[in-house]
C-alpha cells in the first residue's frame, strides 16, 4: 500500500496531526519565555481548547508534504505548520463569536465562548494569532533569517487584510451587515477567507526549501486550486453533510442568506468545478513528478472529505 492510497493517506494525515497535537500541547505550556511575565491560567486553558480539540490538521499537513519535496527537517516543517494551525484555531474561535457566525458547535463541541465567555475567547484568539508570529520567526524554523523573513511576511499577508480578515470582512458585508446587501464576488472572497491560509501552507515548504522560481510557482498554483477546492467541497457539505459528520450545524450558509460557490454555479457545475480544480492542481505538481503523489492525494482527500 503507497501513501497515497486511501487508508494511507489517512494515516499519514493522522500521524502529522498527532505530531502537531503534541507539539501544540508543548507549546502552549504554562511556564513563560523570556520577556513574557506570566500565562494567566484561565487564557491559557482557552487556547488549549480552542487549538487542542482534534481537528484535521490539514493546514500543518500542507507545509509538512510541500516542503518534504525539499528535503526540507521534518521538525522545522512542523513547527512552521504548527504557527499556521495557531492562526487557523484562532479565526474559527473568532468566527463563532455572536458578533460573527454566533456558532454553539465546533468540531463536536461547545464553541470556545459557550465554554468560556465571550471576552475569554477574543483573547483566546487574540493570543494564537500573537504566538503564531513567536513561533514562525523562532530559529529553529531555517538558519536564515532571510528565509524565516519571507516566511513570516507571507503568513502575515495570508491572515491580514489582504488575505483571511480581509475575505471574512467581504462575507459579512455580504451578508448585509452594514447597510445594502452586495452579492460579493465569492471567488476573489474564498480566496482570501479560507484560501489564504491553505496556500500559505503549500508555498511554505517552498520558501523553507528556497524553491526556484519554477517550483515556487507550481506549488502557488497547486494551492490556489486546492483553497477554491476545498471552499466548493465545504459548500457542497454545508447543503449535503449532516450534523454529526461535520461536527457543526449543516444549512448554515442557506440560513444566512450567503452567497456561495452553490448558489452561484448550482450543485451541479460546483461538483465540475471541483473536479477540474483538482486536475489544476495536479497539472501543478508536474515539474516535481511522483515526489508530489502525497500532495495530489491531498488535493483529492480535500475534494471528497466528508468534514
Ligand atoms: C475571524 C478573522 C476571522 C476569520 C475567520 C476561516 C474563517 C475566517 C472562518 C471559518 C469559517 C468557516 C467554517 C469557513 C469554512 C472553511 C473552513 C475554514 C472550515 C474549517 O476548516 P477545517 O475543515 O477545520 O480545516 P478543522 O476542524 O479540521 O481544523
């Protein structure tokens, strides 16, 4: 059985989110580093349930799988996909807040404010978001601070304005939040609320691998294809998953009136769509030949996923 088999692929998927679970665990400990004065229990135990609570762990995978094609540490990878899961928990802890989605579910579980209050999870969020940065510039991710630069200013980028809070900001005001109601242009949206992050974690392993420029682009393209792939497939489950499976409630985005992949291509040209996104991705790995098969798979896990 190669890795990219369906039950092997999966378990590679299980062991980076393993690892990534503990070294979570490690950095989230309670004893301060320097210049930091204490970690209040109660913030502490608020980002440990927001970021400790077993979610796929695709985001870390991406930057593990992208930047093995570099031969790139396996530990450094990790670390670097460990800042980006930071930034990823700590958007969902913010999304479910009442002033965003107002959630009570996540991942099976009460939403990080049902279980502490509402002030404990903007600083839940606030302080992942902070110690991403510590961790992303820590030396132990490259010897080169050149590269630790890049590789910081890039997932700054993909979470700021530009990327992340910039694409929620867009949802909302298509929502009609703040006066008429805009169809938004659900393309450039997604790629900027849910796309940044997931193409932050493919050009990661490009930048820890000081990738040439040619390689560089086929993983940038590999991770456009993958964000629009998995914000259709997240659609398509939104209208077709059921609760239990998705670990949330599932009609969300009917209920609130959002413009989505769905309702502007139909089920039907999402589900093409889909599709020839994930020949796109594949068709961008062609430079790095059977090295990137892990990565493939991951385009067709991320279209098929039932979570
Ligand atoms: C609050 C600044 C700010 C941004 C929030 C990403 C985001 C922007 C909100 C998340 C809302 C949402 C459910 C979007 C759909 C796509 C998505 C990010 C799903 C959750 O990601 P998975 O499936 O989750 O990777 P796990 O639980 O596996 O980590």
């Amino acid at each position: 059985m190669n890795a990219t088999s369906g039950k092997a692929f999966v378990q590679r998927l299980e062991t980076t989110a393993a690892a990534t679970e503990a070294l979570l665990l490690d950095l989230l400990n309670d004893k301060p580093l320097d210049n930091e004065i204490v970690r209040p229990k109660r913030l502490l135990d608020a980002m440990r349930y927001g970021s400790l609570n077993g979610g796929k762990r695709l985001r870390p995978f991406l930057v593990v799988e992208s930047a093995a094609l570099f031969g790139v540490p396996h530990d450094a990878a990790l670390l670097a996909g460990a800042a980006l899961e930071c930034i990823h928990c700590y958007s969902l802890i913010h999304d479910d807040l009442p002033a965003m989605d107002n959630s009570d579910l996540r991942r099976g579980k009460p939403t990080a404010h049902k279980a502490f209050d509402d002030a404990t999870a903007i600083l839940a969020g606030d302080a992942l978001l902070t110690i991403a940065f510590d961790i992303i510039t820590r030396d132990e991710i490259h010897r080169e601070a050149s590269v630790r630069l890049a590789l910081t200013r890039a997932l700054a980028r993909a979470s700021g304005i530009g990327g992340m809070a910039g694409g929620q900001m867009m949802d909302l005001a298509g929502e009609g939040r703040f006066g008429d109601k805009e169809p938004p242009d659900v393309q450039k949206l997604q790629q900027m609320k849910t796309g940044a992050l997931l193409h932050f974690g493919c050009i990661a392993g490009a930048l820890l691998g000081q990738a040439s420029k040619q390689e560089y682009a086929g993983l940038d393209t590999y991770g456009r294809a993958l964000g629009e792939a998995f914000q259709i497939a997240d659609d398509l489950l939104d209208l077709e998953g059921d609760a239990a499976t998705l670990g949330k409630p599932a009609g969300q985005d009917d209920a609130m009136g959002k413009t989505t992949f769905v309702t502007l291509l139909g089920v039907e040209g999402a589900k093409q769509r889909l599709k020839n996104l994930i020949v796109q991705a594949d068709t961008a790995l062609a430079g790095f030949g059977g090295r990137a098969d892990v990565l493939r798979a991951t385009a067709r896990f991320v279209a098929e996923r039932q979570n």
